[in-house]
C-alpha cells in the first residue's frame, strides 16, 4: 500500500515538473475555473490569495498545518503565513479549533497541547533548579493570562510538571514536604488555643530568614493548606474552629479534666472559669456534659445544690422562720443566681403559691407565720407609742413629749420660786452694790404692779354675756366637725422609713445578718406590712379622734372665755397708753411692760391651748391636766410650739412671738387678732359699756387692795392706778421706772396737798428702797437708823394717802 502511494506522489511530482504543449493565459484559468464553478464540477469554496494569483481550496487544512508547524501562532500571522485576508482566517479559527481538539483559541492565538508540552516541561526544569516559582512570573515571560498559565499547568501537575500549585505559586515536592515538615512541628508545639494566623506569620519570618531575599514570599493559604492535609491524615489532633482557631487536643483534655475535678468536689462551676479555660459556650459545654446539672445566672450547679437549698429553706419555713438563701451558697454566687435557685426549689414554689412565704429582695424567703408575728409587734410598738398624724410623729414623739413637758415643769418652778415677790426682790436687791441700786428700785415697784395685775386679772373672770358665750360654743362645735374630717384625709399613718426603724429594732437577726441595704428586704417588707399597720393606726386614731373630741370642745369653749377676758383686760389697759404718747421714751417702757405682764401671759395661754388642741385633733392620747393654769413659757418654748403648728396658722403664730418681744402694743393686738381668727376663735371688742363695766370693777377691786394694803412700797403703785382711774378714767399699768413720770401727769390734775402728799410719799419710797439695797445681810438683821426712821415715816404717810385716794374716790 505505501508503494502505491509513492508511485503515485512520484507521478504527480513528474506531471507537475512536465511542459504543457497548450499554455492558457491567467485570464483563461480564471475563465475557466469559473465555467466549472458553473457546471459544479468544483462543489467547494475557492478562496484568492491576496495577491490574487493563487487559489486555496482548503483554508483550514492549511492553518491546521501551520499551528502544528509553529505550536503556537496568532491569527495575524496566520493570515499572513496562508496568504489570505484575515477576515477568512478569524472567520475558520473556531471551526478548526473545534474540529481538533489539542487546539486551543485564546486571546487571539491559536495554541496546541504539544506547545505546552514543551512549555510545561521547561517550567519543570526551570522548578527543579529555583524550588519554587510564582505563576505571575511565568503568565509575564508566555505573555498570556494568569488564569491560562494555572489551567494549563493543573492538569499536568504530577507528570510533565513535578511540583505543588498553592496560592499562585509552583513548589517542589522537596520544598512541600520541608515547610510542611515546619508546619507540623509548629502546631504539635501548640498546647493552647491559638489563632493560626500568627502561626503562619511567624513561620514566613522564618523562611524568609532561611532563604534569604532570593525566596519568595510564603502565602497565608500554603500554611493552611498544608495544616488542613495534617489534620485529615490525623498527625495533628484538636479542632478547628471558624477556620484559624485551633484548640489541641492537650489542651481540651486538661480542661475537661479541670472542669470534672472541680465540679465534682464543689459541685458547681462558674462561667467566667470556663471563659478563662477558653471555652466560648460555657452553658451548652456543661449540659452536654453533665445532663443532670441545672444552669443559674453566672453558675452552673449540681441538682444535689438545689436540694440542700430547699432542704434548709423548707425546715426554716415550717419553723416559722426566716431564710437568707445567698448565705447558704459560696461566696462567687450572685442574688440572681439566688433568685433563679428558688425558682427551682419545688416545695418553696408550693410554700409561696399557697401564701405560706414570702420571697423578698430576690433571695429572702420569710414565713407566712413570721411576717404576721412582726406585724403584731410593731402594731404594739405603735399602740404604747401613741398615734401621730405624720411619720416625723413616730420618730420623735416620746423625746418631743419628754422635752416638752420636762420644760413644762421647770417654768412651773420658776413660777413658784417667783412667790412672794417682794421679799425676795428685796432679798436680793440687798446683795448688789453700786450702780445696780436703781434697777433695783425700778424692779421691785414692778413686781407690785404684778401683784396687782394678777389680782385684778382673776377679779375679771366670768363676767362675759351668756349669748357671747352661746354663739362662741356653737362656731367650736362647726369647725371640730371640719377639723375631724379634715384630719381623716391628710393624716398618711406611718411611713416606711419608721416601720422599717421599727422592724429592725425588733427583729435582732436582719441586724446580726448585716442587712443594711433597705431595698433588699426591709422596704418591700414594710411595704407589705404598711395596709395592716395603717388599718389598725386607724382604727386605734378613730377611736382617739371619737373620745378627743369632746375634749376638743371644752378646750376651745375654755380657752375662748379666757381670751375674751384677758384680752378685754389688754383692750383696757392699751387706751391708757394714750397719755404717754409725747414722751416717747415713758412710751416704749409702758408698752414693754404691758406686753411682759399682761400679753406674755395670754400669748403662752393661747400657745399651750393650740398645741394641745393640734395634739388632741391629731389623736394623741393627752392626759388632762388638773390645773387648767397655763405655765409661763420662754422664747424658745414658744419658738418650738409655733413650729409645730400648721403653715398658716405657723406663721401668724411666729407674727405673735415676734411681736411679743417688740415695742408696740398695736402691732401686737393686731398680730394676736389674726392668730386667733386663724384658729376660729373670735375675740370681742371693747366697747363703750365694756369698758364702763370693767372700770367700775377695776376701781372697787383697787379700792379694796388700797385699804388692805399694809407694805409700804406696794401701796404706792396701786394708789397710782387707782388715781389714774379716778382722774383720767383708764387703767393704767405702770413698771416701777414709769411711777415718777406718771406721778407727773397727775399733778395738774390734784390740788396742791394731795400732790405734795404723793410726791413726798414717793421720794421716800424710793430712799428706803435706795437704803435696802445698799445694806449688806438680809432686812431682819439690818438695824441702820435711817432704815428704821425711814420706814416709820413711810407708815406715817401710808394713812394720808390712803385717806386721800379713799376720800377722793368716795367723792367722784
């Protein structure tokens, strides 16, 4: 068959070589391809050169033949080799490369597997010498792509090509095995849980210093690739976590072994120790290892736990105790891993849904029986206390009523000490010297003028009218009825602040517990307490307001029939302050005195019958004083009352005391008038008849004082106001240093021997009071001359003028 064919190529290479006889002109040949073409004895494409002197039958057997001469071509240049126009070329380039399948077209070119062959088999050449070599390098040298050069290059990878691909570079087996051997070595020496990424980096500072600069870069990938071949060949063992967080399986075996140790022996564990283990799921990695246990807040614990915690709560709760569950437990557990624990405690569940406990503050369980057992002591603790109208009450209320009524009994001996007042002035005017002995005097005439005011202040009671009396008893019972309602809607009862007080002065065993944190069990449980407490106040105050109220009411009747007296006798004794008005300083002392001696005492009667009536309305229990005498009150006393004392009310009550301790009569009437219209008790006005009345009473008591009066030194005030009533018709009350200057506006008004008679009479009081006052011991043991004559002529004069004040008040 092959000699055949060779005969033949020699026959065609002879007709080809021989002459023809008949020559045709190219215009012929082309005449004549084309009748063919005609009568399709030729049923293929003919194709002209571009120089159009040649015909190409078979485009593609010659492309084919030209790429597997060349191994690799680009369609210019194959356009150019087959001497056709580029247009057919790129036109025939899919339809070849399809037909043959070692062809491939890429980026204009077309290439055969034989060219990459030999491409393949001089990169491994160049591999075996250099170790490794990047594919970015090759792709630049062939001028192709990178994606083309790692194609090509895989499927050969192993046979032509003896090396590794990763990561975009070429390594030789040699090489794999040295840094996988570094990979290796590095994880076996890895006892904690570590993140990969610094492993790798660590290892490519490595091989760059053994390499030198002429290595390549080691990718990240490499490592990991290499240490994912290690994990599934089981030459290194731990897990791997999110890709780079790798756990060895040493250091997973220590913490179980940690973790079963120490929840054996405590039979809890906390989270944040399994944190520091480096386990991120505490709670899933203990369920799943010990299915019995029972998760809390921070801790996981043991069912044993949980049962020796309702074990110890129940026997506290059936003896009608308390329980604190957290000091039960380790110190590292919270109060909500206490509170989650009673959660799980099924007989306290039962004991708290059945109302047989109580839980408070998140991990205080109290019994039913011992909630109720404080709640009875405290309403006993209440009951000796006395009920208040506010929580400040409970706190101060028996020191207040101590202080109160110690200061009380100490003006009461002030008061009694202050008995014969006379004799002890003179006792004691006999001990200063010097410049004291006017002071003296002016204090010794003064407290006459008392003497006389008090007498006269008793001669006045009960000489109001019965229809005064009537109206005033009716306003007293209207406005109790108020005060009573009005007392039923403001009073709030103990505050939580006093029962929790309260609780713990009680319970001892919160105190030695060291509960001192009031919003962990003692509010809520006051809070709880509160209704029952405030029940039985109320009950307690209601019967206190029913018994009191009657009280109330001979209180307010008492204390108004006392006001309109004393403040008539004030009404009184104010219009006689009219004759002073020019001597301004004569009027500043009048007015001193009249607000020491008369108002001091009608202001501290009016202070004590508020205060107690405010005490009464607000359900105290006031014992009811036998003497209805009010006591003499000082500034501060007066000071601590008024403050007690409603806002409105407070404030015209402090216009009072301040008053009290001024210059003016007015401003004071003025201020005592508010106060008790504030407090609803009206007072009566001085009218003409009033005051005709009480003159006339006033004069026949000083009259009879005149006559029975046998000391010398207190006749002389007393005939002064008497003389007053006589000649200007006021009652005047004058301390001892206005006697002289009052003495004066009565001699124009007496004939020249009562005028001499009086002023005589006071010239020699006033030297025998001088006399005592300078001699030393007490008057029994003075026997001075002068004393003596002084005092017989005093006696001697005390009947002229008596005689002259009785006659001259027969007379009028």
């Amino acid at each position: 068959m092959d000699d055949e064919l060779l005969e033949l190529q020699r026959e065609f290479e002879f007709a080809q070589q021989a002459k023809s006889s008949i020559r045709l002109s190219e215009r012929n040949v082309v005449e004549l391809v084309q009748k063919l073409q005609q009568l399709q004895f030729i049923d293929f494409e003919l194709l002209h050169t571009v120089s159009g002197k040649e015909y190409i039958t078979l485009l593609r057997n010659e492309m084919v033949a030209e790429v597997k001469k060349l191994g690799r071509i680009s369609l210019i240049d194959l356009a150019d080799a087959t001497g056709v126009d580029l247009y057919y070329v790129e036109k025939q380039a899919q339809s070849v490369v399809t037909e043959h399948g070692e062809l491939m077209l890429t980026q204009g070119e077309i290439m055969s597997e034989s060219y990459w062959d030999s491409i393949a088999e001089e990169i491994n050449e160049r591999l075996q010498e250099c170790s490794q070599i990047a594919l970015t390098e090759l792709a630049a040298q062939l001028n192709v792509g990178l994606d083309l050069v790692s194609s090509v290059l895989e499927p050969r990878l192993g046979t032509i090509v003896k090396g590794r691909l990763e990561g975009g570079q070429l390594y030789t087996p040699a090489y794999v095995a040295r840094v996988g051997a570094m990979v290796r070595g590095a994880v076996r020496g890895i006892t904690v849980p570590t993140n990969l990424t610094v492993v790798w980096s660590s290892l490519q500072q490595l091989l760059q210093e053994i390499d030198g600069t002429s290595g390549l870069a080691v990718e990240g990938s490499f490592f990991q690739s290499l240490f994912n071949g290690l994990v599934k060949e089981g030459k290194v063992l731990g897990s791997l976590r999110a890709g780079v967080h790798w756990t060895p399986a040493v250091f997973a075996v220590a913490q179980r072994e940690f973790v079963d140790s120490f929840f054996s022996q405590n039979s809890f564990i906390t989270y944040e120790a399994l944190h520091k283990l480096g386990i991120p799921q505490p709670i899933q990695f203990l369920q799943s290892r010990y299915p019995e246990g029972k998760p809390l807040v921070t801790t996981f614990v043991h069912s044993s736990m949980i049962e020796m915690v309702d074990a110890s709560t129940e026997d506290a709760l059936d003896r009608g105790s308390w329980s604190d569950s957290l000091s039960l437990l380790p110190s590292s557990f919270t109060p909500q891993d206490a509170s989650k624990m009673l959660s799980l405690c099924q007989s306290i569940q039962n004991a708290v849904k059945s109302n047989k406990a109580h839980i408070f503050g998140d991990f205080y369980v109290l019994s039913s029986s011992f909630i109720k057992d404080i709640c009875d002591r405290v309403v006993r603790e209440l009951e000796t206390l006395g009920v208040s109208g506010s929580a400040g009450d409970f706190q101060v209320s028996n020191e207040a009523k101590l202080g109160h009524e110690s200061s009380r009994l100490n003006d009461s001996n002030e008061m009694a000490s202050d008995g014969g007042a006379n004799r002890l002035a003179d006792k004691g005017s006999k001990k200063k010297k010097g410049k004291a002995t006017g002071n003296t005097v002016a204090n010794l005439s003064e407290s006459a003028a008392d003497n006389q005011e008090q007498t006269l202040t008793k001669s006045k009671r009960g000489q109001k009218r019965g229809k005064d009396t009537s109206s005033q008893t009716s306003d007293s019972k209207t406005g109790s009825r108020k005060e009573l309602l009005k007392m039923k809607e403001d009073n709030p009862g103990p505050s939580e602040e006093w029962i929790m007080q309260k609780i713990t002065a009680l319970v001892s065993d919160f105190e030695e517990q060291g509960i001192d944190d009031p919003e962990t069990i003692l509010r809520p449980l006051a809070n709880q307490l509160r209704p029952t407490i405030i029940s039985s106040w109320m009950e307690k105050k209601k019967a206190l307001l029913t018994n009191n109220a009657e009280r109330m009411k001979r209180l307010l009747d008492n204390l108004q029939k006392k006001l309109d007296e004393s403040f008539l006798n004030m009404q009184l004794y104010e219009k006689a302050l009219e004759l002073f008005e020019d001597d301004q300083s004569t009027s500043v002392v009048l007015h001193r005195h009249l607000l020491r001696t008369v108002a001091a005492p009608m202001v501290d009667m009016l202070l004590q019958n508020l205060d107690e009536h405010n005490k009464l309305k607000n359900g105290h229990d006031e014992q009811e004083a036998p003497n209805s005498e009010s006591v003499s009150l000082s500034p501060g006393d007066r000071t601590v009352i008024f403050k007690s004392f409603p806002g409105a009310l407070a404030n015209k009550a402090l216009a009072v005391v301040e008053a009290l301790e001024g210059k003016s009569v007015e401003i004071f009437m003025a201020a005592f008038r508010m106060v008790t219209e504030e407090s609803g008790l009206p007072l009566k006005k001085l009218d003409k008849k009033l005051e005709r009345t009480l003159l006339h009473s006033y004069r026949k008591e000083l009259t009879a004082q005149v006559s029975a009066e046998t000391d010398p030194v207190s006749l002389l005030p007393k005939v002064v106001s008497l003389l007053y009533i006589q000649v200007y018709h006021k009652a005047l009350q004058a301390p001892g240093r206005a006697i002289s200057v009052a003495i004066s506006h009565l001699k124009d008004k007496l004939d020249e021997s009562a005028c001499k008679i009086l002023t005589d009479y006071q010239t020699a009081t006033v030297t025998l009071l001088t006399l005592l006052a300078a001699s030393p011991g007490d008057e029994e043991d003075c026997a001075s001359d002068r004393i003596l004559s002084k005092k017989e002529l005093l006696e001697s004069q005390m009947l002229d003028l008596k005689s002259l004040v009785l006659s001259t008040s027969q007379s009028s």
